[in-house]
C-alpha cells in the first residue's frame, strides 16, 4: 500500500488470499519471479527460521528438513533475478546459516512505540534510515504494551497478527527505496 501511494507499480503475493484491495498474486513467488522486478521486500515466514524456536529443533521436537527447507526458500528468495532486494524477518538463524542481516531496526523508530527487532538482509539498498524516533514514548509505557507482540497470548490467527507490517516501516521502505518524495509519510494509509 505505500508503495501504491508513492505511485509504484507494486504487487503484493502470499499463498493466502488478500485481505486488503488491490494487486495480489496469490500463489507461489517463484510463478512470477522472474517477471521484470526492479525491487522485490520479501518477507518469508518466520515458523521454521526464528532463533525463539531453536529448541524444537535442538530436542528433536521438530523436523530439522523444516528448517532446511525454509532456509533454501530465503536462499532463492536471495538470488532471485531482481536488482533490488530486502529480506525482512525476525532475529533468526538465516544470520547463522546464510549470512549476517545488514540492518536491525524497531518499530520505534519510525513512529510506533513498541519493541520487536527485525532484521533485514540487503542487495543493492541502502539501510533504512529512521523516520520517527519515539523510544522516549515508548519508555514511558508499560512493559506489555511495549512488548504487544512478545506477549501475545496464544489464539489461531496470533502467528498472522504477529507478522503484520508496521504502517511506519513501509512507508520509509516507499520513501527511501522507491524513491519517490510527491508524497507525504502522513499521506499514506496507516501511517
């Protein structure tokens, strides 16, 4: 959506159908891949990749090929035939088995007051520099609301929930990556 709003022609795509309007491909990444990208933020899920989830692998309550498995989807997420690329996710071990992440960045840092580091592995970007400082604020609230997304308790859509994007996030992601300056961050839906 802020991409869309900076007047990129963008494409969202999952396996999971869309819950908001607009371009969705909903299918496999690597059906439309190779399609003339010059810019591809991928966010791969996190289940199998997290460094929180290590131990159902280390005792054996986990098959290690799911971890396999996840890793060489970042790997060809990597190598994809696209200029520009960012891999967003969670403090994982794509950092121990692929290569360091280039940047880690909070959501207080552009606008929102919560903690949740997340890592992003870069080609040909810059790192994403921060919008909105609001540490300060965020200090000043209590540990849980710092930590929403820590401490969320179990429910069935809670790994959806905890892996939505950050409004604030995307728009720097638009601004700083797309290039694009028609716009004002508070223009964009979310932010």
């Amino acid at each position: 959506d802020a991409f869309i709003a900076f007047g990129h022609d963008a494409v969202s795509c999952d396996l999971l159908p869309t819950e908001r309007p607009g371009p969705h491909y909903q299918g496999d990444i690597f059906d439309i891949i190779d399609q003339g990208w010059d810019l591809m933020i991928a966010h791969p899920p996190c289940t199998h990749l997290s460094v929180s989830g290590a131990r159902w692998f280390s005792e054996g309550k986990k098959d290690p090929q799911l971890r396999e498995d996840a890793l060489d989807f970042v790997r060809k997420l990597m190598d994809a035939p696209i200029p520009r690329i960012a891999i967003e996710n969670q403090v994982s071990v794509i950092s121990g088995q692929i290569r360091k992440s280039d940047q880690l960045i909070h959501p207080w840092q552009f606008g929102h007051p919560e903690e949740k580091r997340t890592c992003l592995w870069l080609k040909n970007l810059d790192k994403l520099q921060p919008t909105h400082i609001v540490y300060d604020e965020m200090m000043q609230r209590p540990k849980k609301e710092r930590h929403r997304i820590w401490s969320m308790p179990p429910s069935a859509d809670r790994g959806k929930l905890r892996s939505l994007s950050y409004a604030g996030i995307a728009a720097a992601m638009a601004a700083q990556w797309g290039g694009a300056t028609q716009l004002t961050l508070d223009q964009i839906p979310g932010c």
